[in-house]
C-alpha cells in the first residue's frame, strides 16, 4: 500500500532545467537531515527538473544486491511512498530495467523502450562501495539523454548526504544502528500517525494468514562480556561484539532494525510476527549465537528479553518491560530469551505499572 500526496512535478514544462535550477533542487534535497524526507525531496525534484513520466526510487535489501524495495516514486505527477516495507514487496532486480548491468558497472544505463522513450538506471552506493539504492527514470523526452551528466551530478550530492546521514545513524564499531536512531524510529512507532510510513522499517500492523499480528522490542545482552574483556583484553572483547553484529545481520530479517545500545547490549525490533513468532526469531539468534566459536574466546551465550509495542506507550515502559524479561533470563541461568508477557501470564513476574521508572541493571 502506498501513501500518495499531490505534488508539482512539472511534468508539462517545454524547457530542460538549466545549472541554476539544478543547484537549487540540490539545496532542497541536502537540507533534509531524514533518510525519507531525502527520497521524497530526491525523486520530486527529478521529476520536476526533467519533465519525465515516472521516478522511481529502490532500496537495495540484501547483500547480494539481488533483492529490491520500492521506497519512494512520482508516477503520473503524485509522490508515492510505500506505507508498508516488508519483505513481500520486495522484487528481483533483475525484474527492473537496466539494474544489475547498473550495479555492476557502477554508473549509469540508458535503456532504449521498445515502443518509444527510454529508462534511465542511477546506481547509488554507500561509502563502502556497496549498492544501496537505485532511481529509474522512464521518459518519453529524447533530450533527456543529453541530461544525464545532470542528473548524475545531483545524484552524486544526495549520494553524498545519504552517506552523512547514515554515518551518524551508525554506531562506529559494529555498523548496527545506534541508540539516537532507535530513539527517533521508536518515537515515530509510538506515535500511530503517518511517521510511521517513514520509519527506515516501514512498520505497520497487518493480518498474515488471518493471525494478529504486531511490532516487538528484545533487548540481547551478552553474558558474562566483563569477564571477556578481563581475560582476553578489549581488543578480543571488540571483535566479540563485531561477530555478534554481523551473526545478527545474517539471523534476522533484512527490514528488522537493529541496533547496539552500549557495551554488550543489542536492541532488536521485530515486525509485523506474533509472540509465536517473535520467540522464534529471538530463539533462533540465540542458538546461531551459542553454536559460533570465536577466536580466541571460544563459545559465548547471550540471553534476551522481548515485549510487544503498543501505539500510545512511553519509550521507557516498552524497555523497562523487556529489561524486566531479560533480567529474569539472566536471574534463571542465562543463555535464554524470556517474553514478558508470557512471564506475566505464568505468574512468573508481576507485571510492571505504567509509572515504573528506571532500568535494571544488568551484569
């Protein structure tokens, strides 16, 4: 489902943009400090720039680069952005005009149409050289080709603020999201209003299969990391945290956030499952995690603790509830996950009140 706002693309207009214009739609598209509303500001600004009939603007979501997202796009002079991101939208890139010889060549491809116009392919990448994102341009303006230096040009300056954006949404040692960005996605998720179209997830209750489902938090703490650290030096202890990040990357879906909290304390949200599964996912992570042997170090184990998000709650009670989780995990012999809610049912804990306050502290 898409969310769909009227905008000026400027679609009529006789005349190509000459540089002043570029630059200005330059300034327009790296005044904006969200991801999102840089896709917006990016595919409008196209589209009204160069006259032509759709933008469209992927998220590179796996990394193999084989797997697409739509994200943002102008089509017939109306922005469009994708109002629910999970994995079943996604599309092969092989499906989309001009896109793995794009990514492969690293610039762009010109694709004749075989009644009339053509597509334009724009790769972008990330600072590590990895595909992230590509804009297809279909055009029926054959001066368009003589343009595409244009165009590149100001994709190489919203490539540029993607980077600076995405740096500063990174924690620097393991390249999970880091604690600000959880602060504003979470803000967004609570909140229940249209932000949520825009959180880098994409989160939205749905119905699979006729089942409820809904967006949970775990918060992932490694056991016993001070004694790591103490033995083995910081330097192992790093490295520990950096496999930890990457088994993360490789165990849980590709539109679930995750983030690095501090120390060894790991932050997942998990989208559109249901207690079932979000255990599963939890599960899986951990027995991935206790399976691996780490250089040097050998065999770790990390528990967990997992809550599911209401739309209205404060931040603070969403993690106060699955630190709650976590620390009876770790009170009952690590190495487990623990679902508070299904800790309350048991009768194992009480369930916390909406004024608790403070965390718990972890060891």
């Amino acid at each position: 489902m898409a969310r769909t706002h009227g905008i000026a693309t400027g679609r009529a207009r006789e005349t190509l943009p000459g540089p002043w214009e570029v630059l200005a739609a330059a300034a327009r598209i790296t005044k904006q400090l969200d991801r999102t509303r840089l896709d917006a500001e990016l595919v409008s600004n196209v589209a009204a720039l160069w006259a032509v009939d759709e933008v469209q603007l992927y998220q590179v979501v796996d990394g193999r680069a084989s797997m697409g997202r739509r994200v943002m796009a102008v089509i017939d002079g109306r922005l469009e952005q994708q109002a629910s991101l999970a994995a079943d939208n996604d599309e092969p890139l092989a499906d989309l005009v001009g896109a793995e010889r794009a990514i492969a060549r690293r610039a762009s491809i010109l694709t004749e149409r075989a009644r009339s116009g053509y597509t334009l392919t724009f790769p972008v990448h990330n600072q590590h050289g990895q595909p992230v994102r590509l804009l297809l341009l279909d055009s029926v303006c054959p001066e368009l080709r003589e343009h595409v230096q244009d165009v590149e040009a100001l994709l190489a300056l919203y490539q540029n603020h993607l980077n600076l954006i995405e740096d500063s949404e990174l924690d620097a040692l393991t390249g999970l999201r880091n604690r600000r960005t959880f602060d504003h996605l979470l803000t967004h998720l609570l909140a229940g209003e249209e932000t949520l179209a825009r959180s880098p997830a994409g989160f939205r209750r749905a119905s699979r299969e006729g089942a409820a489902t809904g967006n949970w938090l775990a918060v992932l703490d490694i056991d016993r990391f001070k004694s790591i650290n103490d033995r083995y030096g910081h330097l192992f202890g790093d490295e520990v945290l950096i496999l930890v990040a990457n088994l993360m990357h490789k165990s849980f879906r590709a539109h679930d956030p995750l983030f690095r909290f501090g120390g060894e304390e790991f932050v997942v949200v998990l989208c559109g499952v249901d207690r079932s599964g979000a255990e599963s996912a939890v599960e899986r992570f951990r027995g991935n995690l206790e399976s691996q042997v780490f250089p040097q170090v050998g065999q770790i184990t990390i528990s967990g603790g997992f809550t599911e998000i209401a739309e209205g709650e404060l931040a603070s009670e969403i993690l106060n509830r699955a630190d709650a989780a976590l620390y009876y995990a770790k009170q009952h012999g690590r190495n487990r996950t623990c679902c508070y809610e299904q800790l309350v049912d048991d009768g194992q804990i009480s369930p916390l009140g909406r004024s608790a306050a403070g965390g718990i502290e972890l060891f």
